[in-house]
C-alpha cells in the first residue's frame, strides 16, 4: 500500500517539510502529496528531484496528486 498524505490547505514552506520528513526520516520510497497549491506543485518538484527521485504529477479541479517515487 503506497503511503498518501494530505497537504491541501498549508502553504509553503510546509508541504516541502512534509515530503523532506518522509523521504529523508521515515525512508519511504514511493509515496503520494496532495496539495491545493501550485507553488507546493513546484518546490516539492524541485526538492524531490534534488534527491534523486521522480514525481508524476495529475491535477483535477484545483487539486494536484503528486506522485513521488524512488
């Protein structure tokens, strides 16, 4: 089961906290961030793929479902 997190409604800096946290302490490799912001759409994007990892990203009705993988 691909762990799902729910980052709709904080601003940023806080939805990158949230994906720094899993990536670097809990060491999930796949993973899904729902976020309502396109600025989050961008600094996860940028965070992720500093890491090494790659991100899917879809958007239906103002809410974008990034999907991050190893």
């Amino acid at each position: 089961m691909t762990l799902k997190l729910d980052a709709r409604g904080l601003s940023c800096p806080e939805p990158v906290i949230i994906t720094k946290k899993v990536i670097e302490k809990d060491k999930v490799d796949m993973f899904t961030i729902i976020v309502d912001a396109h600025v989050a759409v961008e600094n996860i994007s940028r965070f992720v793929k500093s890491k090494g990892y790659n991100i899917s990203i879809s958007e239906l009705e103002g809410e974008y479902s990034l999907e991050i993988s190893k």
